[in-house]
C-alpha cells in the first residue's frame, strides 16, 4: 500500500492513497460538496486564511480546502524522476 505523503500546503500532508480527486472550487457542484462537509464535519480547511484553489476529496468522504492549485497537487504525485511541468496542459487556459 501507497504511504507516501502529499504535501497539501503550509506543512500539511496527506496519504497519497486516500486521494480520490483534487479538483478546482468554482463549480456548484463542488461548493454543494462543500457545505455539505461542513455540515457532516468532515471539512479539513488547510489554506490558513488565504484563498481557496483546491479541494482535495478522501476515499474516507472528508473534504480538504487547500491554497495549493490542483496543478500542482497534481505533479506532486509523480516521482521526482518523472516530473514534467510540460506534459501536463490545463484546457481551461
């Protein structure tokens, strides 16, 4: 089993394994997943006052609120030795 952690941001990390999805904030869909965290106190907000840029969903159904971009969560899965910023492309630019 994957142990290895994730670095979320500010110090804080997360099982590698225990992410199901990191996606960006803005869509309804995903502020409904929110606030419905919040409700059932399984949101974990790690962004220390600044603004949101991802949200980091478990295999456990807690939420994360995190400042890092998803891009960047994103490359942070990949061995040091596979890391190249120029494969991965963000469609919404």
């Amino acid at each position: 089993m994957d142990q290895r952690m994730i670095n979320v941001g500010f110090g804080n990390s997360v099982v590698a394994s225990r992410i199901l999805a990191v996606v960006k904030p803005k869509s309804s869909p995903i502020k409904k997943l929110k606030e419905e965290a919040k409700e059932q106190k399984k949101l974990i907000d790690v962004t220390e006052g600044r603004k949101t840029r991802s949200i980091i969903i478990l295999d456990s159904n807690h939420v994360i609120l995190s400042a890092v971009q998803p891009e960047t969560i994103t490359q942070r899965f990949a061995p040091a030795t596979q890391q190249d910023p120029s494969s991965l492309t963000d469609d919404t630019l």
